[in-house]
C-alpha cells in the first residue's frame, strides 16, 4: 500500500537551513502534486507550499517566499523541502501531504508521520 | 490568526450529536470546496470529508458536513469516546496567487 514516509528529525541553530524529504513509497510522485504543512507547537496546520513534480512547477505560501524551496526527483519518487534562515519560530512539524485532484475538487489525502524540525542556538 | 475561522473547543457526551463550524470568505470557501482532517494527538492529520461533503472510503456515516456560500460545517452524529480530536477545515484560495488556507483547527473532547 502506497505511503509517504519522510526523514527524520533534526535539530538546527539559527540562520542555517534545513531538507526535510518526503518519499512516495510504493506509488509515482508523476500522479500527485506533494504539498508541505507544519504545525507549531500547540498550534494549528500551516501550509508552506507544493509542487507539482510532472510539470515541475511550484507554489509557495507569500509569508515563506523566499526561505523555502520545494523540488522533488521524480526518479526517486521523492520531494524535498529546503528552508532556509531559519529562526526559533519555525520550529515545528514538518508534514508533506499528497494532494488529490479530481474534478472539481483537490484534498490532502493522504499525509507523511511528520519531520520535527527544532531550531535551537 | 487563520484564514477560517473556528471555534476553538467544542464537548459533547456519547452519543450527542456535535456541529463544527467554519467560516471563510469569497476567495477560499465561496468559492471553492472545503476539506476537513481529523487529527488525533500525536499523528499526522487525516482526511475525514473531501468535496464539501464528501467522505472518502473507510470514513464511517457518523461523520457529515456541509457548505452554504462562506461558511461551512462539520456534524457528527452519536458521538464516541475515539472521536476525541482536534478538526480542520481547509480550503484553497484564489488570492495572492492561490494558496491552501486552514481554520485554526476545533477539539472535540467527548466528556
């Protein structure tokens, strides 16, 4: 059964940069698009942005525009997300999420277990 | 602070039925379909209603929304103890590009 499994937690200082990635185990990263979504600390889902791996084509939340890029290896079956200048306040998890297109309407349906990313001097 | 709006907590006993609801505006849930994703602590979320008011497989009937212009709602029906979650709603939005936007998410404690 297909599934989203991503890589693990990591811990970084301020100002560097992190690479959360996301495989699509047992499917083709070609069928989907690949979002990515945190969540804070006692807070609720954020979106960051997403990708579209078949056309290759991006789209970012305005208040990351900038710090994140999203990409994926469509012969790994694999999506990346890279945010950079990282400060205390994005510490988080870090979901990537699949999302589903039919007509008229697109969900998240199915979601990776999470990245914990912590940023920490 | 969200996009869409919810109700921070919400209760009920076993058994009850419960109404979430969720408020947005012309460019998310007036004019696109709303998702909901139930999060239990500690897990990923999970799609609970796709399309307005559609339930992927495996999602029991208890579960059931609905959509009038801005606004949106979740029901459930003869509540259980598992039910006990955290609730989002999502929508995506034409502005600024377009852009997935979220409610800031309802927990049900079932009492």
């Amino acid at each position: 059964q297909a599934h989203l499994v991503q890589s693990g937690p990591e811990v970084k200082k301020p100002g560097s940069s992190v690479k959360v990635s996301c495989e699509a185990s047992g499917d083709t990263l070609n069928n989907y698009a690949i979002n990515w979504v945190r969540q804070a600390p006692g807070h609720g889902l954020e979106w960051v942005g997403g990708i579209t791996p078949i056309f290759d084509t991006t789209n970012y939340a305005q208040k990351f525009q900038g710090r994140v890029s999203i990409t994926a290896d469509k012969s790994k079956d694999t999506a990346f997300m890279e945010l950079s200048g990282l400060r205390s306040e994005d510490t988080a998890i870090y979901y990537c999420a699949r999302e589903f297109v039919a007509l008229g309407y697109a969900a998240f349906d199915m979601w990776g277990q999470g990245t914990l990313v912590t940023v920490s001097s | 602070q969200s996009v869409l709006t919810q109700p921070p907590s919400t209760s009920g006993t076993p058994g009850q039925r419960v109404t979430i609801p969720c408020t947005g505006s012309t460019s998310n849930i007036g004019s696109n379909s709303v998702n909901w994703y139930q999060q239990v602590p500690g897990t990923a979320p999970k799609l609970l209603i796709q399309s307005d008011d559609q339930r992927p497989s495996g999602v029991p009937d208890r579960f059931s929304a609905s959509k009038s212009g801005t606004s949106a709602s979740l029901t459930i029906s003869g509540l259980q103890s598992e039910d006990e979650a955290v609730y989002y709603c999502a929508s995506w939005d034409v502005s600024l590009n377009g852009h997935w936007v979220f409610g800031g998410g309802t927990k049900l404690t079932v009492l």
